[in-house]
C-alpha cells in the first residue's frame, strides 16, 4: 500500500529538501519530520520524507542475518 | 499570422505551400530522387526481397534531452527495417503541423531529421506537409514509411525462435521512456539521463555479417523489452527466460522507476534491440556489436526455452522466478 | 549503504530460506501479509515460490485499490465531471471500476482528470488555476496521510479557498482486528506494514499478540526483510511465545513517527469507515477535523451518488478475506479479466485475481 524509497538528502530549504535516489534528483517535503541532515538517507513517499534511515540499525539487522545459522 | 509561424496557408497547396518545401524541406534532403518534385518517387529496384514498413511519430514532448520528435521519426522507421534484416534505403515523410507552429522549431526538426538520415545512410524520397487548425492536432506528428533490401539468406522474423537459442540486448534498458516521462509528466525530476534514440541499421549490419544464424531482431520501444519478449514468445510458441541480474539498466533508471512505482523492464527504448541467436555463434556477434557505439554494453540476458510456452519468465537476483505479462495499458506513477 | 542492494543479496537469501525450512512446522501455517507493497514485494521477487511446502503467504487488505467502496469510486467519478473542476489523484486510483465508470473512462470523456505524484503537487495545481476548483482524491493509510495533512494545514495557512480533499483514508490495526475478530481464516501471524509503522511505531498492534495470542513482525520491503520476517515468525512459533517485533529497525522505531503523528491529528480526526469486502469497520478512518471541513469535496460540492451493490456475482469481498480464492468466482476469467476487470482485485497486476489469471492461462506451468 505504500511505496517508500531511500532518497539521499542533498540540500535543505524551509522545510524542503532536494534528494538523489540513484542520481535522479527531486524536491521533497521535510515537513514530517523533526529534523534532517545533509547526506542522511530518508524514506521518501509521495513526495515526502517520513522517516530518517538509520544505518546504525540496518548495518545491525545484516550482521543478524550474516550469524541467523551460527544461532541455530 | 506572423511570417515565424506556421499558417493553415502553408499547406494550402499555394505558392507558400511551394516556398516552404523550396526553402525549408528541399535544401537539407536534396537527393536526385526527391528533387524531382513529381507526384511520386520513382527510383530502380534491386533484386531480391524487400522490406516495408511505416509508423507515426506523435511524441510529447517534441523536443526532449537526447532527441527530439524528427530524429525519432527517422531512427523508429530505420530501426523497424532494420529489425527485418533489412538494409534501409529510402523514406518518405509525411508532416501534420497544428497552425502557429514555429518556423524555427519546424527548421530545428527538419534539421535533426537531417541528420538522422546522414547517419543512418538513407535518404528521404518522397514527402507532404498539411497544416490543420488550432486544435486540430497537438502540434506536430510525422509518419515515415521506408523501404529496403534484404540479403540473399537472410530470415529473421518472430516465428523464428528456437528452444537453445540465446537472448542478447544491445545496451541499457528504459533511458528513452524515463528521459521522456521526466519532461512530460510534471514530476520535477532532475535526471541527466537522455534518450538512446538512435538508428541502429549499421549495427544490424555489421551483426548479420558476422553470423547468418540470427533467428530474431527486434526493437523493445512502446512496453519495452516484456512486451517484444513476449510477442516473440507467443509467435514462435516458445518460453523465453531472462536473469534479473543479467539486465543492464542505469541507477537513474532504477531510481525514477522506483519512485514512480514503476518497472522498468516495460519502458520504452529507442535506440535499443534484442537478438536470439543460436548459441555457438553468440560470441562472435557480441564482439562486433561490442565494437560499435550502439552495442559497447551488449550482453547476454536470457534465453530460449521449451517451457512455459508462449510466456516470458523473470529469473530474479534471489533465486525467485515471476511470469511477466504484457501490460494491459501504460504505466502510471504510484504510491502503493 | 544505499539500502535497497544489501537487502537483496542472494547468498543471505538463502541462509534465510534454509533457517525458514529448519523452522517450518509439520502442520499447515498462514502468514497475512497485510500492506499490499507486501504483495508486490513477495510478487517482483518470486519469493513465494521459494518458501518451503506448508508456508503460506495471504494478501490482506492494505491495498487502497480493493479496499476503496464502490461508493467512494462513484463519488470521485460524479466529482469529476462537475464543470469547472480539476480532479487529482495519484495513479493507484485512475482504473479501478466504479458501479459505471472509472477516472480513466471519465478522463477520455474530456473530464479533466490529472495524476499527481505528491498531494503538494495538487495544492500547486489549485494555486495555479485560481479560477477552477482543484479537488484531490485522497486514499492510503497511515504512510501517506500525514503528508495530505501537511497539505491542507498548508493550504488553510496560505488561505487557499478553490482546494479540496476527497477522503478516502483508512487505518491499518482496526482492519486487522477485524480480520482476526472475524475468524474466516486460520492465521498464525502478521507480516506488518513497515511503511505504516514509521509513522505509527509498533505500540498499536500489541493487541494482535496480547489479545489474540497471535505474532506479529513488521517487515521492510526487500527481499531480505521479508524473508527474514517469516523467519522470525515461524520462530515466534515454535517457541509460543507470540510478541510484536520490528524486523524493519532501521526505519521503524517503537513509539513511531511523533512529528508525523501529530500533524495527522491537527487536521483529521478518527471515524468509522466503511471497506470493500470488510464492511463498516468502526474507527477504521480518518475524516476532517472541523477547522478544516471547509475543504470537504463532500461538503462542498452536492453530488448525488445511488448506492451501488457490487457486481452481481463478484466474489472479491470473501477473497480480500482470503475466504475464497478467484477460480470460485463464476466471474473469473470469463467475465472479469485484466482488460475489462470487474472487481477491484482485478485491477492491479499484483492484485490476487490478476496474479491467478497469469497463471491459470499458463496450464503446463507448475505452480505450487
């Protein structure tokens, strides 16, 4: 029901941002969230960003998966 | 109407009608064929079998990175003659302007058909211009027809397909579709990518010279390499297998399409074509199509099987496997 | 790390598949991908057909395409003929069938009927023909309607009168309560929306395991996060012990989105809503708060829509449900095809009827 793609922030403007998702750049609201940096990767949904992507987390759930058989 | 624009004059049949085929179309297409100016074309034939084939250009936007509207009037019909197996001679073409089109845009255009034309190596034969009224037609549309000639053994056609044979594409997959739907759609992408219209006949030549075992040709524009794919599947009553992994496109490609939700597999391409050819002789006709601007990133991307018939199968990078259909109508941006 | 490759490796993919087969019970097991994006995932990867015997994956209702009434599709299409209107909407919505027309066939009848890929490209739209009246036609859940939100508190800010918002949003755990309260089928846990969760967090569905003793995982999209979902599931399993997890850590955070949260509320307010194939769900929509009513379609324009049963015959309310599957439909294939779709699941190619239609035409495929 809801497309989301990881979108790379490459400026900021009063509550707009302008994104790069594999070199194809667009204008985006920033307005649903509480606060973004240059270089974060959001998610981006019809038009806006809705969540920052942590890559802490990401790189996190790859080590999780790269052990799942060790686990077991 | 001011001299810079296009009046319902022009095409009139009148002396302006004359002027702007004297000063616009006759100087860059001068050819001894054309410059005739009787009612039709008139020129020897060479033995043997020829190819024909006609399509109407009615792109928007007309101009758009990497092309316009004029070049792709030539490349399409070319390309169509081509995908025959046919050395492409002569065009005619065929122009409905919408009144108050700008002189210099139509120039811009007849030059860019021009030199289309030069590169492909054919010349433009035959031709008419009629001018409509306001509304009467969303500013220009160009019909070309073509004719050429087809080599002695030479059989490429969609019934041919044979269960082993290997599927190659000449380049990256979809930049003509996104180029366009970047300009027209009003979604305010910034992309660098331009269209690949190109005329591909020189390609196909040098390909047919080195293997007389190339069973089909074909160029994946409107739906894209799914809908070529398939009609070839369907026509020789085979299955045709493809490797996700294995398919070139761009990471702008990639990037518009998944922001728009859509697959790039059924994007249009025109400067694009798919060959299955026996697999012995693979090789030998990618390393030609390696050495021309138009086949540097060809590649091997699937092939020809017994089953499923009639059905294009997605290998996909995971181990999965989905059937692609034909798309019922065009792609539209999504959300979900 | 760009997100999207990582979560597609094949080698990690199967270490997950060979965890989910040490995993999979004896006995048959039902796992609801509830968003429709799901749907599509699990379609462009060709996963199911790697997921060992006895795993099974049900399509749930997260699709605003089958789940949008009949009603509200007729509703849009009257709108939209209206003189002097500019009907918005985003390209999910321009086929599906209402009771006699779709926005498709009323935009080949001149009707102007523009895709939109942002609601803010709506809101341009009406400021850039100040003489019309642009509505937009809003569908989704949780993911996108705090971003129309933001695009009405905006256009109410800049005083912007000729914009209006058709609304057609639906909350996600009401529906799968229903689901669960309903008890058509035998479900042994959620894969849960993550693009919703970004925004809602993972707190409103501690019911589904709490009351209904059922797992729930909320799942990224790749191909990785979904297999790694019904990895976690199964194990949640096997051990009893039937919790919610966030497999989709790295956008999904407990308490959510509360920025996203709290524009949603400011300009909607919690409604019962009614759901093809579902029915009446109470407090399963969202509708204008009163400071903003003024930018009610409903309100503001005076259409006349006749109730409209579904098509006699369509079964897609008990599919949606995964009650029934298409070939049951006396409908399917001879009436309702992918060229003249009668029902909603139909309509999109991922749509459960549609997915049944490529492979039944195909005979000597196998398909498990």
């Amino acid at each position: 029901m809801c497309l989301g793609i990881p979108a790379k922030v490459t400026s900021i403007d009063e509550g707009m941002a302008e994104v790069d998702v594999g070199g194809v750049r667009r204008k985006i609201s920033i307005q649903l969230l509480k606060y973004v940096r240059i270089g974060e990767y959001v998610l981006l949904h019809a038009g806006f960003a809705i969540q920052r992507i942590d890559e802490k987390e990401a790189q996190e759930t790859l080590k999780l998966l790269e052990e799942i058989n060790e686990v077991r | 109407m001011k001299k810079d624009r296009i009046s319902l004059a022009h095409g009139g049949g009148g002396s302006l009608t004359k002027r702007l085929i004297k000063e616009a179309f006759l100087p860059p297409f001068r050819n001894p064929i054309l410059e005739v100016l009787d009612d039709s074309a008139v020129f020897k034939i060479e033995k043997g079998r020829m190819a024909f084939s006609t399509d109407s250009y009615v792109v928007n936007p007309i101009f758009f990175p990497g092309g316009d509207i004029g070049r792709l009037a030539i490349c399409g019909t070319v390309n169509d003659l081509a995908m025959s197996g046919a050395r492409p001679l002569y065009l005619s073409a065929s122009l409905i302007i919408e009144e108050g089109f700008l002189l210099k845009d139509l120039k811009r255009i007849i030059a860019s058909m021009k030199e289309a034309s030069k590169e492909a190596g054919i010349e433009i034969v035959a031709g008419d211009t009629k001018v409509v009224n306001k509304g009467g037609a969303d500013r220009l549309f160009i019909t070309t027809t073509g004719i050429g000639i087809i080599g002695e053994g030479i059989d490429i056609s969609g019934v041919n397909a044979r269960v082993g044979d290997v599927v190659i594409v000449n380049g990256y997959l979809g930049d003509h579709g996104v180029a366009i739907i970047s300009e027209r759609e009003r979604l305010d992408f910034r992309t660098k990518l331009i269209s690949d219209c190109a005329p591909l006949n020189h390609l196909v030549a040098d390909m047919l010279k080195a293997s007389g075992k190339i069973h089909v040709l074909r160029d994946p524009t409107r739906g894209g390499l799914v809908t070529v794919l398939n009609e070839v599947a369907q026509s020789s009553g085979v299955g045709i297998e493809i490797f996700e992994d294995k398919i070139p496109i761009r990471e702008e490609v990639k990037g518009a399409c998944e922001m728009l939700g859509y697959d790039p597999l059924y994007v249009a391409n025109e400067g694009k074509l798919i060959v299955l050819i026996v697999p012995q002789d693979a090789d030998k006709v990618l390393k030609v199509m390696h050495k021309n601007k138009y086949g540097r990133n060809a590649k091997i991307i699937g092939r020809v099987v017994k089953k499923p018939e009639e059905t294009v199968l997605l290998r996909t990078q995971i181990g999965g496997s989905r059937i692609l259909d034909m798309l019922v109508g065009e792609q539209l941006p999504r959300i979900c | 790390m760009r997100f999207v490759d990582e979560f597609r490796d094949p080698k990690l993919a199967r270490k997950l598949l060979d965890g989910i087969k040490g995993l999979t019970p004896d006995r048959e097991v039902n796992l609801m991908e509830v968003c429709g994006t799901h749907t599509v995932a699990i379609f462009k990867h060709g996963i199911k057909e790697l997921l060992p015997q006895g795993v099974n994956l049900l399509s749930g209702p997260g699709c605003p395409v089958c789940v949008t009434p009949m009603e509200t599709i007729d509703r849009a299409i009257a709108l939209a003929g209206l003189p002097g209107i500019i009907f918005t909407t985003f390209g999910d919505m321009i086929k599906v069938p209402g009771s006699s027309s779709s926005l498709e066939e009323a935009k080949a009848q001149g009707k102007d009927v523009r895709i939109v890929y942002s609601s803010l490209d709506a809101l341009r739209i009406a400021k850039e023909n100040p003489k019309k009246k642009t509505i937009f036609f809003g569908i989704g859940f949780e993911t996108t309607s705090p971003s129309i939100a933001c695009t009405l508190s905006r256009a109410k800010k800049e005083g912007i009168k000729n914009f209006f918002l058709l609304s057609a949003h639906k909350l996600i755990p009401p529906a799968m309560k229903a689901i669960l309260e309903a008890k058509e089928v035998n479900l042994a846990g959620f894969i849960s929306p993550g693009h919703v969760s970004t925004i809602i967090g993972s707190r409103p569905y501690e019911f589904i395991s709490k009351e209904f003793g059922t797992p729930c995982v909320i799942s990224g999209f790749e191909p990785l996060d979904v297999l790694q979902s019904i990895y976690m599931l199964l194990l949640q399993i096997r051990e009893r012990k039937p919790k919610v997890e966030i497999q989709y850590r790295r956008c999904v955070k407990p308490e959510g989105n509360i920025k996203a949260q709290k524009e949603l509320d400011k300009v909607f307010e919690i409604s019962d809503s009614s759901w093809r194939g579902l029915g009446t769900i109470p407090n399963s929509g969202l509708r204008l708060r009163k400071e903003f009513s003024s930018f009610n379609a409903e309100k503001a324009f005076d259409v006349q829509i006749e109730s409209s049963p579904e098509p006699k015959g369509c079964l897609c309310g008990e599919i949606l449900r995964g009650v029934r599957i298409p070939v049951e439909c006396s409908l399917f294939v001879k009436e309702c095809t992918p060229e003249h779709p009668i029902g909603p699941c139909m309509v999109s190619s991922e749509g459960t009827c549609a997915t049944y239609y490529k492979y039944h035409r195909r005979k000597d495929y196998e398909k498990r």
